[in-house]
C-alpha cells in the first residue's frame, strides 16, 4: 500500500512503518505524522512514554516483551545476588553482558537479520564491539580515565582540557564511530524500513557498550579476589547493567534510524534532531 503522507510503498498496516502516520480514515488522519498518543511499534502506548523495552525491543508483541522484562529482572536479581555474597568479578561480567545477550536473543526472536544472521551479527554487534576495543584503547592510550588517574576535578583548579577531552572530544567521537558498522552493513537495500535502521543502531551500540566496559574494567576483572567485600561495587554494577547499555544503545539507534530515513528522501529537521538528541545525550 502507500503512504497518505510520505507517499512510500509501505506494508499494509494500520500505520505507516516509515512516517508513523495513521493509515485510517478517521478525523486523525489530519494530523497523523504529529499523532502523540499511540507510538507506532506498541499502539497501546504514548509516543513520549519512557519505555525502555518497547524502545530497544520494537519487533515484539506484549506477550514477548513481558518474557524480556521478567528475563531483564531475573538477571539484575542474579547480579544482585552476586554482589551481596562477594563475587564482585562475575558480577561484573554479568552486569557488562546482561543486556547485550537479552538483545542476542532478541534478534534471533525477531528475526530481524532476515535470511543474513552472520552477516547482519558480526557488522552490528561484531563490528561495534570492534570499534569500541580500538577507540577506548586509543583514549586509553591519550589519556587513561580510569581510577588511577583520580579525579579531574580534584584539587584547587579544574582541569579544563581535560573536560573537554572526557566530556565532549571522547563522546562526540564515539557518536561518529559507533554507526560506522552498522551503516556499512552490507545489503542494506534488503533492510529499507526505518525500524530496521534502529535495531541495528542499537546492536552496534550495545556491542561497542561490551567492548568499551570490559576493557574499562579490565584491572579488576584481572586482580580483583574471587570474594571481597561488596563495598561500594553496587554503583558500578547498575552502570555496567543499566545507564551504559542504555545510553549507548540508544544513542546510536537515533543516530543509525536518521540515517537510515535519510538514505529514502531529504534531511529534514525530524533527521537532524534525532541525531543532534543523540550527541546531547551522550555529552551530558
């Protein structure tokens, strides 16, 4: 069928799988591409609802994204566990692998890699993971950010350049690098939709989230006791299993999903935004 609005040949649906517009007849067809309050991939919720699941898990029915929230508690639970009886260092494998395994299994699910499981795996997920070893090793190289350094802010002056460098250079870098994989996905004319753009995104991301975390924590993971104390670990572990995925899953699923619209028509300001949220998101 095509599109009311963008004029796309989209599959049948009651909205449209590239602008969001509402397919119907009804008196909201007027105002379909601003429509707020059924988000596309799960019409039962709002478009701006913060919903980690129906965001990252788009190709999902209700019934499966139940089965990946109640998988994502048991895992925090277990890390939990892990923290409280001491093992630190499977915690922190845990907390680094949780999601982007949840995400594996996903794309097996969905089915999203069509009849290319190797090649759609190894370009988003590979390639992320690739890209995130070789950056974090060059910003180690340049500048170590880790816990031997201390704390720039630490002492009667602020170290200026190196706020730059940590909180703008580093994150505006990884903005560009971490679609890389993903956009040279082979085939991609295979892929057209711009949910297809978005999972991949996030794929790519979450690779690059494994990479960069396990080398991060790479001395603990290496000298760290099999028990200690479980200290102040919790902080670092809802990181690694949470805010880090998370922001770098989501921040390259925007980034890949502009481009991916962008590759069908112009660059519009729906582009631009989603790419300009993205970097904001990550500086901040």
């Amino acid at each position: 069928m095509r599109c009311d609005h963008c004029a796309n040949d989209v599959p049948d649906g009651v909205f449209c799988t590239r602008c969001g517009a509402h397919q119907g007849t009804s008196g909201e067809l007027a105002r379909a591409k601003t429509r707020e309050h059924s988000y596309t991939a799960h019409p039962g919720e709002h478009v701006v609802q913060p919903s980690m699941f129906t965001t990252l898990f788009p190709h999902l029915g209700h019934q499966k994204i139940h089965e990946f929230r109640w998988a994502f508690v048991v895992g925090v639970a277990g890390i939990l566990l892990l923290y409280v009886a001491g093992l630190i260092t499977a915690a922190i494998l845990v907390a680094i692998l949780l999601v982007p395994v949840l995400y594996l299994i996903y794309l097996y699910e969905a089915q999203v890699y069509r009849d290319e499981p190797a090649t759609v795996l190894g370009f988003t997920l590979g390639g992320g993971a690739v890209a995130g070893l070789v950056l974090t090793l060059i910003v180690r190289a340049l500048y170590n950010p880790f816990p031997a350094v201390g704390n720039p802010l630490r002492g009667a002056s602020i170290s200026v350049g190196t706020l730059l460098f940590l909180g703008l250079l580093v994150p505006v870098v990884q903005e560009v690098v971490k679609p890389l994989p993903a956009l040279f996905l082979p085939r991609r004319a295979d892929f057209p939709e711009t949910v297809d753009g978005l999972v991949f995104g996030i794929a790519a991301g979450l690779g690059f989230s494994v990479a960069e975390s396990l080398v991060a924590f790479s001395s603990a993971l290496t000298t760290l006791p099999v028990h200690l104390a479980p200290g102040n670990w919790i902080y670092d572990l809802i990181t690694l299993a949470i805010f880090q995925p998370l922001l770098q899953g989501t921040a390259t699923g925007m980034v890949v999903a502009a481009v991916w619209r962008y590759r069908r028509g112009r660059l519009a300001g729906r582009e631009i935004g989603g790419i300009a949220m993205a970097v904001i998101a990550h500086v901040g």
